[in-house]
C-alpha cells in the first residue's frame, strides 16, 4: 500500500478554511474531524461546513465522525461531498448497516473503535472492507 498524505483541518484557521485547504493541494485527502460536543468533549464544525469545504478544494475529504447518532448524520455528510466517512461503532445502532449505506451512497467507510471496545465482533468485517 503506497503512502498517503491526509492533513487535517482541526488545527487550520477556520475562518479561512478555504485558503487552508488550497495550502494543502496535491495531498490525497483532507481530514475533517466532526465532533458534537456529546459524544467527544469538543465541538468542531458540522454538514454545512463539509459543504462548503467540498466546493472549495478539489482535495478529496475525509470526515472521522465523533458524534452520537451516526447513523442519522453520516449519509449527509457523503451528500454534502465527503468521500470518506469514518463513524464510532459505539456510537452507531447499526454499524454494518451504515457502513453498507455509507458505500451506496459512493463514499468510503470506516469504523473506528475507542481503546476499550473489543475488536473480535468486527473481524469479520476486516476482509471484506475497502481501501483507499
């Protein structure tokens, strides 16, 4: 697997995200951390933001979700442009579910788990995913 290069916005300006993102053209992605302030203590920036974002660079985004209730808000962060949505399972009520309507919709999806939760009942899963 050949390297990639995925700045993250978290530490950019966010007043001039569009000029933060244009800093980092010809990299492979643009991360974008999503948190709600729920299920993460900190709160970014949320759909319209991504919007915005995805009009801005032609950088492909790539959203890690730290909120609660995934499955609600994921599918619109792919309409809104991401490219890639990485969402907690714990947070998720049906995990495998999303990640197929992640894929539908024409996104990448990943599952990311905290430290403490066990691996073994997304296993399964590893073979079956996509990569870059």
């Amino acid at each position: 697997m050949a390297v990639q290069i995925n700045p993250s916005i978290l530490s950019a300006d966010f007043a001039r995200l569009a000029d933060e993102a244009k800093a980092v053209e010809g990299a492979d992605w643009l991360h974008v951390d999503v948190m709600d302030n729920h299920f993460v203590p900190n709160l970014t920036l949320g759909v319209p933001v991504v919007e915005s974002l995805a009009r801005a660079t032609d950088t492909p985004l790539d959203c890690h979700l730290m909120i609660e209730a995934p499955d609600r808000w994921a599918p619109q962060y792919v309409e809104a442009g991401a490219g890639s949505v990485t969402f907690h399972v714990e947070a998720a009520a049906a995990p495998v579910r999303l990640a197929r309507e992640i894929r539908a919709k024409g996104a990448r999806a990943s599952m990311a788990l905290k430290p403490a939760t066990p691996i073994e009942p997304y296993e399964d899963l590893l073979p079956s995913s996509t990569c870059c």
